[in-house]
C-alpha cells in the first residue's frame, strides 16, 4: 500500500520547492510548464480532481507504483482522490526543464512525509520525471507522470 502513494510527490512539485534555475534563465514556456506542475497540485491540495484531470491530456500515463503506468481515467481518478486522503508534505530540492518543440520535460527530486490512514507515518523519496505537450491553446498538459524516474529495469 505504501508504494501506492508515492506516485503522489511529484504533483506537489512547484508549491513546496524552489526553482534551481534563475529568474533570469526563465523562458516563458519553461514558466509555463512550472505553471502546469503547480495549478495540478493546488488543485490536488484542495481535492479538486476534474481540475487535476485536466492537468493530463487524454491516455496519459501514470506510474503510481515503479514500473506500472496507469492510463484509464476511471483508474486515475479513483487514485488521485485516495492520495489526496493522506495530505502529504513535500520538499524538492529544484526543478529542470526541458523542452524542444511542443515537448516539454521536467524533472525534481523529491522527499515526502505522510500519515496513512491507520495513523502511521510514511516516508519516500525519488526523482519526479514528467513529459509535457503543448496544447493548441499554448497550455502544457502532462502526458507522462512517473515519479519512480530514478527507478531503472535493471539488466543482466
């Protein structure tokens, strides 16, 4: 059950950390892409699932646990609404992002904190990994969410 929340820190990227690229080396649409990883996670914070949705395009694929990506909406919403029940803190120690053309890339360490609902506490950490597209109206919508990016397939 554990490893079932910890797809949830890397949603929470922007509200909870700062930025280690400057102000200054800002493009508008790495801004933008920031911008996308915080209004999801204000939403996730305020248990504002359609908006969190929105926060996806449609088929976009999320690994709530290492190695198993997730897709169906109904899925994901029922998952996102039984993450938000452990209100969870995090701390991230920067972001970097990347983009070439309508794709964007971002990425952040993260640690978090939560109490499960038997009351114990939970602690995790891993390295958030999320593919953005540019959508028509200049928005950046994730396409993939896989907070276990420091997970590897291991190889013989």
């Amino acid at each position: 059950m554990k490893h079932a929340f910890a797809w949830l820190a890397p949603l929470c990227l922007a509200v909870f950390s700062t930025t280690q690229m400057k102000a200054d080396d800002m493009t508008d649409q790495n801004q933008a892409i920031l911008d996308a990883i915080t209004g999801m996670t204000e939403a996730f914070q305020v248990s504002d699932i359609p908006r969190v949705m929105e926060s996806y395009v449609p088929g976009a694929v999320v690994a709530f646990t290492p190695g198993e990506a997730v897709s169906d909406p109904t899925q994901l919403t029922t998952m996102f609404i039984e993450m938000a029940a452990i209100n969870p803190e995090f701390t991230y120690s920067g972001h970097e992002v990347f983009i070439s053309g309508d794709t964007g890339l971002h990425i952040a360490p993260w640690t978090m904190v939560a109490t499960l609902p038997d009351g114990s506490e939970m602690t995790q950490s891993g390295l958030s990994v999320a593919v953005l597209r540019k959508q028509e109206d200049g928005t950046w919508r994730m396409v993939i969410d896989n907070p276990h990016g420091a997970r590897l397939i291991a190889t013989e």
